[in-house]
C-alpha cells in the first residue's frame, strides 16, 4: 500500500472513532466570570428603555464591551444608526449570535410586584431585550476567548439588532447581506416558562393610515370641515366587518395614535396604526391590500385625503430541527433555575395581579414546543429565511407573567431575570460550542434549510426601496 493510501485509511479509521464528550468547563467559567458586569449592563438598558432605532446608549453600550473584547465593530449598517455587528475569529464556520435592546411605549414600571411606574418614563422592557442583548453578548464573549485560546476554530458575529418591536430592523440587516456568510445564528427570548423546539412565528405587517382633513368650528360650521377622526372611525368599521372574512389564525389589531385635540374643532389630521399577521407571509400580503380598501373607503366617505406609511413586514420563522434539537438539548442538560425565599416572596406578590398564574415549580421545567406555531411576530423571521436559524426561552418572568405587560418590566429589574439571563447565556455558549464542534451538525442543519425553503423562496414583506422607519415610535407631532 502506498503511503498516500495509509494516510487516506488511517484519517478515515480516526474519523469513525466517537470522540468523547467535550468539557466545556472553560466556556462556563468565561461566562461567570463577566456575570456581574453582564447583569450591570442588562440594568443600564433596562433603566434606559429606549425605544426602537432610538436606543444610542444601549447601542453603544453592547458594541463597546464588545470592542474591548477585541472584537471587530461595525456601526450604524443597513442604513440604521444603532445598529452594529461585532466579529472574531476568522475562517469557516461563522456562527450568529442575535442581540436586541429596544424597548416597548406605555410599559414605564419599577421593579417592584405592583402597578408603580417611573416618573418621567415612559417606555419600559416588557419583552426583556435588554436581557436579551447582554446574554447574547457575554455568550459571544465566552466563545471568542475559547477561539483565541484554540479550543474552537471560526468566526463568531453578535448582531446589535434595532427596533424588534414593530421596527423590523433585522429585515434592513438582511437585505444589507449580513448574513451572506453565516452557517448558523442562533438567538433566545425571555419568557415565563424554558421552552426550545422546531417553532414557527406569525408573518406580520404594519402600517399607519393618516387621514388630513379641514379643520372648522364644530358647532358653528360643521358643514365646512372634513374630520380626519371619522375618516379613521369608517377604516376602523370596515376592518372590523373584513375580520369575518379572513382566514383562521389571521390577527388584525390597531391603535389610534392621532385623533384630534379639542371636541369643538373638526380634527384635520388623525392617524390610525395597523398590524395584520398570519403564519405564512403569502397570506398576509393579501390580506394588506384588502386592509388599505377600507382605508380608501373611510377617506373617499369623509372626503379626506389618505396618507399610506407603511412600516414594513416581516416573514415568519423558519424552523430548523436539526438546530432546534442542539439547542433544547443544552436547555434541558443545563436548566436548574431556583428562587431564593426573597424571589419567591416577590413572586407571590406579583402572581396576585396574574390573569393566569402558573406553579412557581415550572422553572425547572423544560418544554419542547416542536411543530407550533407561536401567537408573536419577529423579524428574526426574515433571518431564518436566509440561514439556518433557532431559538429557545427562559424563565426570566414569574410563571404565568405575559409578555408586553407591567409585569414583565418588574420582572425584568430583578434577580429572578438575572437567573433566567445567565441560563441563557450558558445555553447559547453551549450551542454556539457544539455547532463550531461538529460539522456535520451544520451540514445537516443547512440541507434542511435548503429542504424547506423548497419551491417557496423568500420574497420579502417590504416594499420595493423601503427605508428603515427611523422615526417609527415618535409621535405624530414630533415629525
């Protein structure tokens, strides 16, 4: 046999052999060691509560302790301020990491398991993104010092994602190529429950109808204004009789952002927001054009002018089980949340203002949600298109806490979410190792990438030119 011939034979005997399981001690004590300064950063942007594409010191913020990691730092891509990459490493494969950090309006509340909002806030974190991006953060840390120290080869990306909430600010990433190169990105969401699994989203689009009528003494000359606010009113009617005709799971909701300023002056501007979501993209594209029909119907009945500002769209996920099974095997292997008897008092408190408490026992619990389809909307949606993606939550909220509540912020401005935060951080590192580890697992994970996109190519749910909407979450007068 000739040498070649050996040396084909032998690598080829070496790679049927398991290799053992691999420690990843150092990786956990990379994370623990950041832990108060990752929990110190999470309460900076939890105080902060900036809104979507207005988060500069939460931006900042992430992609500093990033860039004194030693990682390369890339701001204000796809065209939006504060958004940002940070890279380490170099070569193949490339491994996401997703960050966010905007905050919700109406939401201001302390950290505390009653109703008591913060004088002179208000916006608060009722989805947990600034648990969200300091995880993903510290995660990204811990596997670029596992690079640097020649445990794992590759390249690790954390995405400073802008603007989740209504923003879609990972589409404009996408569109901007900043996945082209990725194998995998993996990401998490705070919840009330630990939860993993092969997982769809609902596909959504948003959009604000404002109406400019003529203003005219309400009393005194009624027949020489054209209100603005019944022009919203008829869009609003002939929305709610369109909702008979939709089909199942379709989700339609609004609020009225402008209606007028004084009942004895016909408004001559007001200003409706939309959001219509089902699980495929397709269907929601159909079901927008037939919402702006009853927009045109309430403007051509009041004989006011309509203004259409679409605020963009965004796809459902994409699922991935070869990826989603790594993720909930972590998830499971590493779940070991538990109260102290001051978390539990707070939670007890909380669970009285809950519409559905839950047992507090269900922290340690794990849930494998494989083939549903989540009632939310996220432009990690439009991620999953372009690269094998997954996902999995955290009990960072008391059991039975909504998301979008009070609640949730309280929760959020505690040690009960600092636990569920560090549990994911442990649970992304992990992923994150595994995936760099086995490159089977990432060519498994793209051939059923490749599988389910099949004969339905991602189309985005953004209209041809669309910009990043800035200015989204100011109000209608701030423009």
């Amino acid at each position: 046999m000739s040498m070649t011939r050996f040396l084909v034979a032998l690598l080829l005997f070496l790679m049927a052999i398991p290799l053992p399981a691999q420690d990843k001690s150092s990786l956990y004590k990379s994370i623990d060691s950041r832990g108060d300064s990752t929990w110190e950063a999470a309460m900076k942007i939890w105080d902060w509560a900036e809104p979507g594409y207005q988060e500069t010191k939460s931006s900042a913020l992430l992609s500093g302790m990033l860039e004194q990691a030693g990682f390369d730092i890339r701001r204000g891509v796809a065209e939006i301020p504060t958004a940002f990459t940070a890279t380490f490493g170099a070569g193949k494969p490339v491994i996401g990491i997703l960050g966010e950090f905007d905050a919700l309006p109406g939401l201001s509340q302390q950290a505390v398991p009653t109703r008591a909002r913060r004088e002179g806030v208000r916006y608060g974190h009722g989805c947990g993104h600034h648990l969200f991006g300091a995880a993903s953060m510290s995660a990204a840390i811990a596997i670029a010092e596992q690079i640097k120290a020649g445990r794992l080869k590759g390249t690790v990306r954390f995405y400073g994602c802008p603007a989740e909430e209504g923003g879609s600010g990972k589409v404009f990433m996408v569109q901007a190529g900043l996945f082209r190169d990725c194998d995998a990105v993996l990401h998490w969401h705070p919840g009330s429950s630990n939860t993993a699994g092969d997982r769809s989203s609902l596909a959504r689009m948003a959009v604000k109808f404002r109406f400019h009528g003529k203003a005219a003494h309400a009393a005194g000359a009624p027949e020489q204004g054209r209100s603005a606010l019944d022009a919203v009113e008829l869009t609003n009617h002939a929305t709610q009789l369109l909702r008979e005709h939709t089909p199942d799971l379709t989700r339609i909701h609004h609020v009225i952002t402008a209606g007028g300023d004084a009942p004895n002056v016909v408004p001559p501007f007001a200003e409706v927001y939309y959001y219509i979501r089902h699980p495929q993209a397709e269907v929601v594209r159909g079901l927008y054009q037939r919402l702006v029909l009853c927009a045109r119907a309430g403007a051509l009945a009041t004989e006011t002018k309509l203004e259409i500002k679409f605020e963009g769209g965004i796809y459902q996920i994409l699922p991935n089980n070869i990826l989603s099974t790594v993720a909930l095997a972590n998830l499971q292997q590493l779940a070991n949340l538990e109260y102290t008897p001051g978390e539990t008092e707070f939670a007890l408190k909380l669970r009285e203002h809950l519409p559905r408490p839950r047992s507090l026992d269900s922290i340690r619990q794990v849930i494998n949600l494989n083939g549903q389809v989540g009632r939310g909307s996220t432009d990690v949606g439009d991620v999953s298109w372009a690269v094998p993606t997954t996902g999995f939550s955290t009990s960072c909220w008391v059991p039975g806490t909504p998301g979008h509540s009070w609640q949730a912020v309280a929760c959020g401005g505690t040690t009960i979410a600092r636990k569920g935060m560090d549990l994911a951080t442990r649970v992304l590192a992990a992923s994150a190792w595994d995936l760099f580890s086995d490159p089977d697992l990432l060519a498994a994970a793209r051939a059923e990438h490749r599988r389910r996109v099949g004969q339905d190519p991602y189309r985005t749910l953004m209209q041809k030119g669309q910009k990043p909407p800035l200015d989204y979450r100011r109000a209608p007068g701030a423009r």
